[in-house]
C-alpha cells in the first residue's frame, strides 16, 4: 500500500523511543537522586579528617613536612581564600594533632 505524503506514521517510531528515554531519565533521576555535598561546612573528607587550619599554604606545608618526619600520611587541601586545612588519615589524627598545635587554628573534627 502506498504512503500518503502527508502522512505522520513514519514519526510515531521515534517519538515513542524519545518518550521512552525521557521516563527512563526521569525515573532514573527520582531512584537514584544525585548526591548532595557541602565539602564547606565538614572538614572531613572520607578517610580524611583535618588536624589543623592555616592562614597560608606555606605554613600548611610547613606542617605537612613535619607530619611526614614523623611517618604521618597528610595532604593541604583549600577551604576558602584564606585558609587551608591539613587533612590525615583517621587513624593518624590522635598522632597528627600534637605535632599540630603550633602551626595554627586546630580543628575539633
């Protein structure tokens, strides 16, 4: 049987599977809804904690080659423009947090 020009059956196959996806994406999104993070307000950073807080990089630095002599795993990481944590493994923070005191604002996480 011939197909009238103006027809729209030939549509109706990609319509469906574009409806199909946008339930699926919809479905999807409600299920499994994104994971909301607010890094700002919790020093801790999975494994991480932080031992101390500083004004500059520099000192973060500083401490984090003081931390290391003493076999103690750490990374600085930036808070905001004018801080920067020192962040340890968990199981380090009760080692980390002495050797801490002297180089700035010691976090209570």
């Amino acid at each position: 049987m011939p197909v009238d020009a103006g027809s729209l059956h030939y549509a109706v196959g990609p319509v469906a599977a574009v409806a199909v996806v946008v339930v699926l994406i919809i479905f999807i999104r409600w299920a499994f809804p994104p994971a909301r993070s607010n890094a700002s307000s919790s020093p801790a950073q999975g494994l991480l904690r932080s031992v101390a807080t500083t004004g500059t990089r520099e000192s973060a630095l500083a401490l984090r080659a003081v931390l290391s002599d003493a076999g103690i795993r750490s990374t600085v990481q930036p808070r905001d423009a004018t801080h920067v944590d020192v962040l340890v493994f968990v199981d380090d923070v009760p080692r980390a947090r002495p050797l801490a005191l002297g180089f700035g604002q010691i976090s209570d996480a």
